[in-house]
C-alpha cells in the first residue's frame, strides 16, 4: 500500500508540474500575440516623439486621441471601410454557401465516385495554378477591377471545407433516414436538419473566412484599380508604404506634435482590428470543438 501511495504521490507531483508548466507557456504564448496589439493601441495615443524615440514600452507617454482624430480625416477611409464590409459579409455568404453545400455533397457515400470527387478536392491544399494564371483568369473573365471579382474569386478553402465534411460525417444517419421516409428532399435535409446542427463548425469556419476577407489586401490590390473600390487594408498598406518612404519624418517631429504618420497608422490599425475583437468573443466557445473536427475523419 505505501508503494502505491508513493507512485500516486509522484504520479500527482509530475502532473502539478506539467499543469504549471503549461500554465507558464500559455501566459507566455499570450503575451506574445496580444503585446503587438497592446503597443500598437498605446503607441497610436501617445505623442510621437516618445514612440519614435522607443520610450513607448509598457505604458503610452502624453496620452492623447489626436491621431484618431485625423485617422477619421485620412481620405477614403470610410469609403474604404465600408468595401472592407461590404467584401467581407458578402464574401463570406458566398465562401459558406459553396462549402457548406460541396461539404455536404461530399459527405454522402451515395455520391458517386466520392472518392476521386474528395482526393481531387484535397489535392488542390498543396498544388495551384499561381499567382500569374489567376490574376490571367480574372483578366479573362473581364474581372479585373470589379467588386464581383473579390467575393466570387476565392470561393471556397479547402481546410474549412473539410472542417464542414468531417461534421456533417460526425450527424447519425438515421436523422437523414427518417426525413427521407417523411417525404423531404435533399435540399430539405440540408437546410433543415444538417445546418441547424452544424452550429460550431458553421461559427468555426465563418469566422475563418470573416478574418481572411476582412484581412487581405493582397489581390484587391492587384485586381482593383479605382481607389473608389479599394478596402481598408490597401488603404492602410498604401500609407505604410508612404510612411516608409518618407526618409525625413522623424526629424520634423518635435515635443509639441500630437500626430506624425506613425501614430496615425497605428490609429487606424487599431480601428481596423475592432470589428473582429468583437466578434470573436461570440464565436469563440464554438472554436475548440470546429477546428479539432477536421482530424476526426478525412
């Protein structure tokens, strides 16, 4: 008995440690992702000579709001904001509809060759056309320089589709079973049982195709031409690039500047992130259980 007590008490010691130990490297690992977005936030209200000179650390210096002030004057900035919107709701109304109607296709095992129809599907994770081919498809397709061209290019990703395949795999057949006896169709099926059911992987992967939309900026920027049409991270990219070229700011900044295109930058940074901070906390309690389903069944 005082044998098997040891080996429960050192049993018991090993997991406390690992417990902390793994406590200690999540604290760390949070620091690491959340510091970027903490300095930019306390960086976009401090006075820029402090942020310029790397004073700005830990706490903001002269803590003022006049760079969101002329952050709000940047020209096009809310035009630019709206297309962000505009491109990311509609975007992803689009990206779910095609994946979640090919996920549920592939899901079956009545769809003939299933099999191919799902390695063909697959293959596509690790091997594209590129860059030169697409953007020569848009120009083809007189997409270039089109809103259409930024929902309807980039339909579906081939993880979050797999996402959706494995949980619509994971519902007991008998449900499809039953609703087949009672007369409904497949679209019936679909709509009325399989997405009502599909709540965290519906949140899991919306929210993945909400993030990569309202983020990129690299083929709006190559396929739109009218600053009109442009979204908020071209734009953010643009004055970034502007910034970078302008060799002679930090000399004209002075104790008494408020702004300086720095600290402007770092405004709107903060303006852009918003909408996805307070959404995710709505989302997040389905994203342990979407993200690990795609490892369930291939």
């Amino acid at each position: 008995m005082s044998k098997k007590k040891e080996n429960h008490l050192i049993e018991s010691k090993g997991e406390k440690i690992f417990n902390i130990t793994m406590i200690i490297l999540g604290i760390i690992i949070t620091i690491v992702v959340l510091y970027p977005i903490y300095y930019t936030f306390i960086a976009s209200i401090s006075k820029p000579l402090y942020v310029e000179d790397g004073t700005v650390i830990f706490l903001p210096k002269g803590v003022n709001f006049q760079s969101y002030v002329e952050a709000f004057k940047t020209p096009n900035i809310w035009g630019a904001y709206a297309n962000t919107f505009f491109y990311t709701i509609f975007g992803v109304i689009f990206n779910m509809f095609l994946t979640t109607t090919m996920a549920y296709a592939l899901s079956k095992k009545r769809l003939l060759f299933r099999k191919f129809w799902t390695l063909f599907t697959v293959f596509t994770m690790w091997f594209s056309a590129g860059m030169i081919p697409l953007y020569l498809t848009f120009r083809d397709y007189n997409l270039l320089n089109t809103r259409t061209a930024i929902i309807i290019g980039f339909g579906i990703n081939t993880y979050n589709l797999i996402i959706m395949k494995s949980f619509f795999e994971q519902l007991p057949e008998s449900l499809e079973e039953a609703a087949f006896i009672d007369g409904a169709n497949n679209i019936k099926i679909f709509a009325k049982i399989f997405l009502p059911l599909s709540k965290p992987a519906l949140a899991t992967v919306g929210m993945f195709y909400a993030v990569n939309r309202w983020n990129g900026y690299f083929w709006p920027m190559n396929i739109l031409q009218d600053d009109s049409k442009m979204p908020l991270q071209v734009l953010l990219k643009k004055l970034i690039v502007d910034r970078v070229a302008n060799e002679t700011e930090a000399a004209i900044i002075t104790s008494g500047s408020m702004t300086s295109p720095t600290t402007v930058i770092y405004a709107i940074i903060i303006f852009a992130i918003i909408p996805i901070i307070i959404v995710y906390p709505f989302v997040q309690k389905y994203f342990k259980t979407g993200v690990t389903l795609g490892a369930v069944k291939g």
